[in-house]
C-alpha cells in the first residue's frame, strides 16, 4: 500500500506545482484571482477495525478555490479601462446575448454599435438612471455610449450681444442699404441655429440716427439685422420706464407707468399703434376762450390811443348807458354779471381815457373779483336786538382837537325790511357795507338838516335878542357839524383791507368804539382814533370775515381778458386750461356790444367742452411746502407781534399778513385765519388774491409743515411766502405752477402709409375692424419703441429697450429652415471708445460630437459633447455573492453563477456591500509572485519526498526479492 500511498502524495504535489505555475503564468492577467489547491487525507477503516492503528492510505485533491482578495489599481489613460475598489462583480451579457457572465476584469472598448464590450465582445451592463443620476436596478441594459448625439440641436431663442458703439460715430440720415457701406455705421455677426442644428450667420448692422439735444438728450442708433439676403422683422416691444414698468399713454399724450393708472382705465382691446419717438414737441395747453366781435378799424385805433367810455358812450348816443355783459365760465351754476357802467356814470372823469389793454386788464379784475372768494361781512356780533351800533364818528375842526359831544355821532346799522334798513347783518359785500355806513352818514346829516329848519322857525318867532343869538349860534354849531358830516366820504381800501374815510374840507375825522367796551372787529377802542387826513385809514386791519359771497365749488381762479390790435377782438379765456374748460359770454348791454364786441343775445357766443383732443389737460398750481412748524400743532398755542407776520406774494400781488394776536390758537384756526386773510389780499392795480388754499400737512416723520396752493395754474401761478422760523416758512421759498403740455399722439403707418393697429395679442396691424374710437378717448393705450431702435442716455447708458427686441418668424432662403429669436443688448454702452463687443452668447446648439466621458466613484456614468451638451447615460452597477467561491471560472477572468455561489445581489457601486469603480484605471492580479515561488518550492520538496519514498519502497521490496531467491 505504501507505493499507492507515496503515488498520492506525487499526484498532489504535481497538483500543488499546477495550481502554483497557473498562478505565476497569471501574475499579469488583468483582474486575475489566484487559486490554491485544497488536499484531504485518505482515511479508510471497516467497521471492525481498530482505528487507532489503522494507518492512513495518502492524499487526495479536494478544490482548486480562489481567492477574491483585492488586486493592486493599475491607471491607464482609457476612460474606459474600470477598475473596482472592494467588493463586487462587472455584471457582463455574452456575445451572443444568452448567458449573464460576472467579472472583475474591467478593460472595455466601444465595438461598432458604440456599447461597452470587453474583449470577448460581452456587453457591460449598466442601469438606466433618471435626472438625478439615481439608477433603476430592475432595468439593465447594454451600456451603449453615443459617439454623436440625435436629436439634441436647440433653436437659437435668445442673442445676448453687449457692445460699445463709439460716441463720436456720425449721424447718418441716408437711407440704409445693406450693400451700401455708406449707409451704416457698424456691423457684428453672430452664429445662430435652427431647430435641425443647421448653423446661420445673423449680421447685425448699426446706423447711429440721432445726437443728443438740450431738446431731446437721447442718443439713437437704429439695428437692421439679416441671414444671408433676408432681413428679421422686429415685433413690438412696449416702452418702459427706468423701473422696467410697462408706459401708457392717453389722448392727449400724457405718459405713465401701469402702477399710476387704475386697471380699468387701460385699453385691452384693439389700440392704435403709438411710437415713443413719436411722442415729441408737446404744445401748451390752453383755456377755452371767447372772442368777442371783430370790432371796426375805427373803434380799434381809438382802443390803442385810447378811449373815455362815457364820451364814446355820448357819442354813440348812449349817455350814462349801462356796460354789462353776463359771463359763464367752466360750467358754473350761477354766472356772473360783469358790470363797468361806473365809468359811463354821470360824473364820470371826462379826462380819464383807457387803452384796450387797460380796459381788458379792468375787466380781468373785476371778473376775478366776481368768479372769486370774496367774503361778506358779518356785523351781526355787534347787534343788540335789531341794531348793530358800528362805531362812533366826530368831525373835528381843529387837527388833534377832543371832538366834543356835539360833533360825536353814532353810526348804526338796524336790521329790518324797511327803508333804510339791512335785510341781513351777517351777509353784506364790501359795497353794501360801504354803502350802508355812507348812508347813515347821510342820514345823521339829514338829522342835523331838520334841527336846523326847527331852530330857524324859533329864530323867526323869537323876539328876544338875547335868545336869538343864543338860538342862531346853535344853528351855526349845527350847520358846521352838517357840514363836516356831508364832507364824509366812506370808502374800503382793498389793498389794506380797512374801511377809510376821508373829508373833502380836509377836516380830521375821530373814530371810536359804542360804550364803554372795545370794537374788536372795527379795531376800536373806547378811546377816539384819528384817521389819517390823506388815506382815510385809520390802522386797523378789517378783513370781510362773513361766509363766502360764491359758493366754493362755483368760484373761477385765473380768468383774462385780452385785446389783441392785430385783429381787432376783445378775448375772454378761462382760467383753467384743457378740454373740460369752457367759456359763455350773452346778454351783453348795447354800449358792451358795441365797445366790446361781447354777443348781446340770451346764446351768446359759446365755447363748450370738448370730450375729443382740442386744447389739452388742466395745468397745475402752484405748491409750496414749509419746513416743520417749530411748535406742537396738537396743543394750543400763542400767537403774538413776535410771530403774527407773514409775508405773501401770490401771482403779482404782494401783501403783508398780520394775524392777529391770541393765546389759544388752535392749528385748524390759525389756518382758516391764515387762508383766509391771504384770499383778502389785493394791490393797487386792483388785482385781487382768490382761491389759495392752506393746509397743514405731515410727513413720513409725522411732522407737521404748512402747504400752499394757489388758486391759478400754469407757468404764471406763483406762490412765495416768508414768516418767522417757527412756521418753518423762513427761507423765502417760492413755487410756480406749470402749464400742461399735450398732443395728440399720431398714429403710426407702415411703409405703404397705411395706419397701424394693435391686436389684442400685442401683434401690430392694418385691420380697424375691433377698434373702438369712442372707447379709445377715454383709456391709455399701450406705446411702442421704434423698431430695433437702441436708445443711449448722455452718460452713454442704454435707456431701451429693457427687454430685448424679438423677431417674428422668418423662413430662411430656399432651405426652409424657420428662425425666431430676440436679441438682448443688455450691458451695451456708447462711451468714447472704439467700437467692441464686450459679451457675446445665443443658447442655440447644433448636434454634438462626443469629447469626453466621465465615469464617477458611483459608477454614473456622463458624456460631454461639442454642442456644450452633458447628459448621464447609465450608472454602472456592481454584482455580488453569498458564496463568491462558489462562482465557476470560464477563463478571462469570467464567472459564471452555480448553486454554491449563492444569491446574486446588484447594487450601486460605494453602497453596502458594494466597492467603488476607479475610471481609468485596471485592477491587476492577486498573485503574490514571491509567496508562489515558495509555494512551488514547498511543491518540489514535496514531489521529491514522495518519489524518494517510493524508491525506498521499491528498495525493500526488492530485498525481499532477494531474500526469497
């Protein structure tokens, strides 16, 4: 047995020499694992044997296994030479696609069909992956890697172009022709695709078509932009501000952004098509204004040298004929009756004479004085019962003399319906006051009349001397007093807002309060006040301090009369400019017809509103705002000489303001008061001060400041007032209003001169049929740049457009291709410096062509192309075992499953359980080449061993032999 035995031994060292030289003949293969020869003892016994001394019968060869150890990372300079760090298996399909076969050999190539193969054309399987690169393991297929891609063109939609067009470039006015270098500044090109990947060269031509002017200080250059012979269209592209709102405009071409416009005010139907540019040389507006009959040649030069109404009334055989005419202006309820017949009065100045001019400038006054805010005076907190004691007056004869009682007389007012008596104490104009006080002037003289035809009939009956003189020296005392009084003239100064009177015999004339307490509306006090000889004023400051004579929204600020000699006409205007103003004049009196030329029928002649562009938009008053009032407006406060005086200029009138003093003003109160006195003001031109209106305001701080509006408008309203800092009215600011500017936005044509529309869709054209002219008056249309026009501020800023400018389709020669894009100049400049593009991009693409592939640590696996496209192709997923060992070899490094390998478990690479792939780079062989050697040395011990034992057998067993022979 012991030769059976000893041959075991050699067939296992030959084993052990075969596993070892296979290993070493591998030590290059590339994933490669070494195997070893596993033995097992040969043990025999029968049941009945002492197994203790039963010796056993050699060796046998039980597995050649391998192991799966980790092989040294070779790089390499293929991208898809994949290495794998750690556990796991190349999930492999055969050539002819029947068999799944695992590997860790990772060298791959692209065959003809661009999938991944190995050597032996087994396909590497990969797993398809969403947007996220996370792969769908239940679905593996071909790893397959494009080497162009199909269907990934993108159409150019969008040219970003930043460029410097020089500022010195010239203007040119020629008409552009792309063939004429002549009639273009500049070009730049730009390479753009169609949807089939087709490339193009779009060349954009640049005509610099305006300088900037004090006018209009924008610089403008027109872009014209062509492929090959056919030019772009541009679509419209609405204006905007410098906050990218979207502009509107109205009939009478006001401009505003969408945010100050109500929604329902904005036209979303068809609209006229309306250009920026086309939005230029605004007029004035102007007033509605009636012109009075052309008046003859005669007539007209005695108005410019000069005329006396009253004579020219006597000559035209209409002595103390009154001059009126009635006047309805802006639409007021009740109209006024314009009435200069003072100057055609009997007694009138016959040496008084009056231009044209002058005698418009009269009638301006006297308008506005009507149209105004002119306050009544209200008497009725002096009255007792029906009475209402003014004040008292002495004519003294002596300059600084004590009037003495007799020469005291007490002027009162009772109110009544009878002769002589007020109907209202708390309603009387100016005139009416005047009047009444002149009246009871008058009657006090008529007293004294009566005394003295009493003491003359007891003159004449008296027969005692000494009686008679007593009786005539009363009569005498009585006379001169009559006399004195009937020299009283009672007047009312506008200009110093006081009642004056004055003595035509140059007597000094005392006023003084009634009783024993003071008149504070008359500025009187118990003690007498000398008036001046020369004015008539006496130093108080009477203000009408009634309720208004015209109701507020009946009063008309700014009205003009005007007499133009160059055509003979007498004008009427409002004072407020636009469409909504209008204009009446009728009635008027023959000598007003015949002076004037004022119609005198019950029509008259009538300049109405107009609801379509005629004279534009109301102008705007002017409005001053103070600096924060120094005290708390919350509380009350004092007023005193300190603080009480304001200085007020309004349009061409000047006036002092003195408040009066108090200690418990409110802020409403000193307002009213404030607004009140300024409306008082007038000079001595006769101009009068209406309409301004004082508010008091707070800011964002919430301090409180004063605001004033005139009543006027337009570039001639003017407001300056200067105070003490504590009304924070110091600086002597002043205002003026503005006269509004309109036009009638024209309406573009195209080329043949047809007019131009806007469809709902924002597509211009020439079809009116949806368009509403009357709906159009009242809504803002849309408005439009000019056509690939770029617009540069004088700092060299592009002002527009703020988006960039679209073309409609536009089908490309003969090859059909159909191109649609816009061109954003977003970043251009137009600085000193020479012509550059700063930046240049479009986001179209053609086909592409693969550059480069990248194969990450997860296996996702991504290519990049010359289109600038990346896409992920597939992930690489790794294949693992229970049981590795169990896997059956089939050569290159290739295994197939067995029931002893195991499950099969795909996952992605760097997961659990799972090592990592290394792009470019190759896992080398296991196979320890020292350890081998030694393993083949052990070996050839261990044949040697084996065979020596067999000799030694064959030895004793052939002295055995011998022994026997």
């Amino acid at each position: 047995m012991s030769f059976y035995t000893s041959l075991t031994g050699l067939n296992a060292a030959t084993a052990q020499l075969s596993v070892t030289s296979n290993n070493i003949a591998n030590v290059g293969t590339i994933g490669f694992k070494r195997s070893r020869a596993d033995f097992g003892d040969i043990f025999a016994t029968s049941p009945l044997q002492k197994a203790s001394t039963v010796i056993g019968q050699g060796v046998s060869l039980k597995a050649v296994t391998q192991e799966f150890s980790q092989g040294n990372i070779q790089f390499s300079a293929s991208s898809l030479d994949i290495a794998i760090t750690g556990d796991g298996f190349f999930p492999l399909k055969s050539a002819d696609g029947l068999q799944n076969i695992y590997s860790r050999n990772g060298s791959f190539l692209l065959n003809d069909a661009f999938a991944v193969v190995n050597s032996a054309g087994q396909a590497l399987m990969a797993a398809t992956v969403d947007s996220s690169g996370k792969a769908d393991l239940t679905n593996l297929r071909k790893l397959v890697i494009p080497r162009s891609t199909t269907g990934d063109a993108q159409k150019t939609t969008d040219v970003s172009l930043a460029l410097n067009l020089p500022a010195d470039a010239q203007v040119i006015a020629k008409e552009f022709d792309k063939s004429d270098p002549t009639t273009y500044n500049l070009t730049t090109a730009v390479t753009v695709f169609d949807a089939g990947g087709n490339s193009y060269l779009a060349t954009v031509y640049y005509v610099k078509r305006q300088v900037a002017t004090p006018e209009d200080s924008f610089n403008k250059w027109q872009t014209h932009v062509y492929v090959g012979d056919t030019r772009l269209d541009e679509s419209l592209i609405q204006a905007s501000d410098n906050k990218s709102e979207k502009l509107y405009v109205n009939k009478y071409g006001e401009i505003r952004p969408e945010s100050k416009i109500p929604p329902q005010d904005i036209s979303r139907a068809v609209t006229k098509l309306f250009n920026l540019d086309d939005l230029k040389n605004p007029t004035n507006s102007v007033p509605a204004t009636a012109p009075g009959a052309t008046l003859s040649n005669a007539l007209t030069t005695q108005w410019k040298n000069g005329i006396n109404v009253a004579t020219e009334a006597d000559a035209l055989g209409l002595p103390n004929a009154p001059l009126t005419f009635s006047l309805n202006v802006d639409d007021s309820v009740d109209e006024v009756v314009v009435d200069l017949s003072y100057l055609t009065a009997v007694g009138a100045s016959q040496t008084r004479k009056l231009t044209g001019v002058e005698i418009a400038r009269e009638l301006t006054n006297e308008i506005n004085r009507l149209y105004g805010d002119e306050r009544f005076f209200d008497f009725s907190s002096l009255k007792v019962d029906t009475a209402a004691p003014l004040f008292r007056l002495a004519v003294v004869d002596t300059e600084g003399a004590a009037p003495v009682s007799a020469q005291i007389q007490e002027i009162t007012l009772t109110e009544g319906d009878g002769v002589g008596e007020i109907p209202d104490l708390s309603q009387m104009t100016i005139t009416e006051a005047v009047d009444a006080i002149q009246a009871q002037i008058r009657l006090a003289a008529t007293d004294l009349e009566e005394q003295i035809d009493a003491l003359q009939l007891l003159i004449d009956a008296e027969d005692e001397p000494a009686v008679v003189a007593e009786l005539t020296a009363t009569q005498s005392s009585l006379e001169n007093i009559k006399s004195n009084l009937e020299s009283v003239t009672v007047g009312y100064d506008t200009v110093n807002k006081s009642f004056k009177f004055l003595s035509s015999l140059g007597k000094e004339i005392q006023l003084r309060s009634v009783g024993d307490s003071n008149n504070e509306l008359f500025g009187l006090g118990t003690n007498f006040t000398a008036v001046d000889i020369t004015t008539g004023l006496y130093g108080a400051d009477l203000v009408p301090n009634g309720a208004l004579i015209r109701a507020a929204e009946d009063q008309r600020y700014g009205i003009q009369v005007t007499f133009d000699d160059a055509s003979n006409q007498f004008s009427i205007a409002s004072g407020t400019t636009g469409d909504g103003s209008s204009i009446r004049v009728f009635d008027a009196s023959p000598l007003a017809n015949s002076l004037f030329g004022f119609s005198a029928t019950t029509e008259g002649t009538l300049v109405e509103t107009s609801p379509t562009p005629l004279r534009g938009i109301v102008s705007t008053p002017a409005v001053l705002d103070g600096d924060r009032i120094g005290i708390p407006v919350d509380n009350k406060f004092r007023v005193d000489a300190s603080n009480n005086q304001f200085v007020v200029t309004v349009d061409n009138v000047t006036g002092l303001i003195i408040m009066p003093e108090k200690a418990d003003y409110t802020i409403e109160e000193f307002r009213r008061e404030l607004e009140r006195r300024i409306n008082a003001q007038a000079d001595n031109f006769g101009r009068t001060v209406n309409g301004v209106k004082v508010s008091v305001e707070r800011n964002d701080l919430g301090q409180s400041f004063f605001r004033f509006i005139s009543g006027t408008s337009g570039n001639d309203s003017f407001l300056k007032v200067s105070a003490n800092s504590v009304w924070g009215l110091s600086g002597g600011d002043s205002e003026r209003g503005s006269t509004s500017r309109w036009l009638e936005p024209p309406q573009a044509r195209n080329a043949a001169g047809f007019p131009l529309y806007v469809d709902r869709e924002g597509q211009e054209s020439t079809n009116p049929d949806d368009f509403s002219e009357e709906q159009a008056l009242n809504l803002w249309a849309p408005i439009f740049l000019d056509k690939g026009e770029l617009t540069f501020d004088t700092s060299g800023n592009l002002i527009s457009p703020k988006s960039a400018i679209r073309f409609k389709p536009s089908v490309i020669g003969e090859s059909g291709a159909t191109l649609q894009f816009a061109i954003a100049y977003d970043g251009s400049t137009q600085f000193s410096s020479p012509f550059s593009v700063l930046a240049q991009d479009q986001n179209g693409r053609p086909e592409g062509d693969l550059i480069g592939l990248d194969i990450a640590d997860d296996g996702l696996v991504g290519a990049n192309y010359s289109n600038g496209t990346q896409k992920n192709l597939a992930k690489i997923v790794l294949a693992n075992f229970t049981a590795p060992t169990g896997l059956r070899q089939i050569g290159d490094s290739n295994y197939l499953t067995t029931s002893q390998s195991g499950t099969l478990t795909l996952g992605e690479a760097g997961t659990a359980g799972f090592g990592t792939v290394q792009a470019g780079a190759r896992e080398r062989s296991n196979v320890d080449l020292t350890y081998e050697l030694i393993e083949l040395i052990t070996a050839q011990r261990n044949f040697q061993a084996n065979a020596k034992a067999i000799e030694t057998n064959n030895t004793l067993t052939q002295a055995i032999i011998n022994i026997r022979s």
